[in-house]
C-alpha cells in the first residue's frame, strides 16, 4: 500500500471534509490534496496518523535484514535520502534503554547499520 492510499483511506473513514482532515493533520488543505494524488509524498507523522486512524497497525516481527531490504527497494535514490534519514533517527530513539524494547536492541543496531550502509553508498 502507497501512501497516499493510507492517506485517503483515512480521510474517506474519518467522514470529514478535506480542509477539516488537513487540519486534523496540521497540514493545508491543498498539501492533502497532494497526499491523496500522490504529487507529494507525506512526512512520516503524516503517515503514522493516517495509519493510527484507519486502524492499521506494523508487525513487528521484521528481520533485520529484511527491514534494511525493504527500506532499500521501498526507499532507494536521493529523493528518499530524507525518509531513510528520519528512519535513521526514529530506530536511535527507540533502540535506547527502554526496558519494554531492550530485547530488540540487537535487531535495531544490525538495521541501523544496514540502513546506514544504504544511505552511503
């Protein structure tokens, strides 16, 4: 799924117009117009709060290496550079000594790493 389907999908289940959901988004309206056409593509909170309200939810059962796969065809070129660089950040923040997630600490430095070696190269 795009994201621009998960954008839509959400305007069209919450019943509000597209200058209330923009506002719902903190976006203008004419920028979820070009969300939903896929002219632009949303910023990652964008997207988390789309997929929040549809109800949509990741697995979290994902290799290492196949979420550095996934990240490398779903994001690849210097378009994504920013998208594998908000990543980036969102893996450091959570691969931190938070208790409920230590186990994963592991898997998160070995995407870490990969994703890294993606955007380097």
């Amino acid at each position: 799924m795009k994201p621009k389907d998960i954008v839509k999908i959400a305007l069209q289940n919450s019943g509000l117009s597209q200058e209330d959901f923009a506002k719902l988004l903190g976006k203008s309206q004419p920028m979820l117009s070009k969300y939903i056409s896929g002219r632009a593509i949303p910023p990652t909170d964008v997207i988390i709060l789309c997929m929040n309200r549809c109800g949509f939810q990741l697995s979290l059962e994902i290799s290492a290496s196949a979420l550095a796969d996934r990240i490398r065809t779903d994001f690849s070129g210097t378009a994504f550079a920013d998208v594998r660089a908000a990543i980036n950040q969102i893996l450091d923040s959570i691969s931190g000594p938070n208790d409920t997630i230590t186990y994963q600490s592991s898997r998160l430095e070995r995407a870490k790493k990969e994703l890294y070696e993606t955007t380097t190269t």
